[in-house]
C-alpha cells in the first residue's frame, strides 16, 4: 500500500488572528527586502505584454428594453 504525500502529512496551518498577522509582517519584510534588493532595477517599468485578448472587440452593453 502507498501513501500519497498528504496523507502521511498532517500539517495545519494556524489561522489565529495573531498567526495571521505575523505572516503579513513577515510577507511585507520579504517585499521590502526583495525591492531594496532589486534597487534601481525594481523602479523600471517593465515594457507591456500583449495581452492574450488584444485585438478582441469589446462586448457591446446588454440593451435593455424601456418600459
């Protein structure tokens, strides 16, 4: 017999308030870091990707009928 992966793991994850706001904490340092990291590279824009619906016509708005 064969256990898949989360089966033999039963990890949970703490969802208090206090847990909460530690990740977020932790989440915006690592945010920070990384941007004083990339220095001025972070600043750049980037050039725009084409989108994957560029060149669709947009949906015309629903007519509604006047009583």
């Amino acid at each position: 017999m064969t256990l898949n992966i989360y089966e033999r793991c039963s990890m949970k994850v703490d969802m208090s308030p206090q847990a909460i706001s530690k990740r977020f904490k932790q989440c915006s340092e690592l945010r920070r870091l990384c941007i004083a990291l990339a220095g001025p590279r972070a600043k750049k824009q980037e050039p725009e990707q084409p989108s994957l619906l560029s060149g669709t016509k947009p949906i015309p708005p629903a007519k509604t009928s006047a009583s």
